[in-house]
C-alpha cells in the first residue's frame, strides 16, 4: 500500500485530535470566564461557536477516514 492511501487516516486522526483539543481548550475557557464572573451571553455565544468548530473539525474527520476506507477497498 502506498503512503498516501495512510495519509488519509493521519489526516482525519489530526482533525478528530484537533477536534478534542479545542473541545478540551473551550470548556476551560468558559470554566474560566463563569468564575471570574463574565457576562453569561458572552460564554454562552462562545461555547455555540466552539460547537460549530467541532462539529466542523469531527465532519472533516469522517470525510477524510471514509475517503481512506474507500481506497482500501479498491
């Protein structure tokens, strides 16, 4: 198999990791935020946008590993 048939699989790896980590990053950002005090509505606008990004970041995940499962089988 050639490289770049893996490459598919490091690269929805990379995006479902970069998914995590922003997930990780964004619940300590709004952890912070609600104990100092901060206006709820800024968090709460934050924490929806954050979820767009991951979602984002998981759908390109699966695209590139459906796109490597279907190599496989050619």
């Amino acid at each position: 198999m050639k490289f770049s048939v893996f490459l598919d699989l490091i690269i929805s790896g990379a995006f479902v990791l970069a998914a995590f980590l922003w997930y990780l990053a964004s619940s300590d950002n709004a952890k912070t935020r609600r104990e100092k005090g901060d206006d709820e509505s800024i968090t709460k606008a934050e924490i929806f946008k954050s979820w767009i990004i991951i979602i984002l970041l998981c759908i390109l995940g699966l695209g590139y590993f459906f796109s490597f499962i279907g190599s496989l089988s050619l």
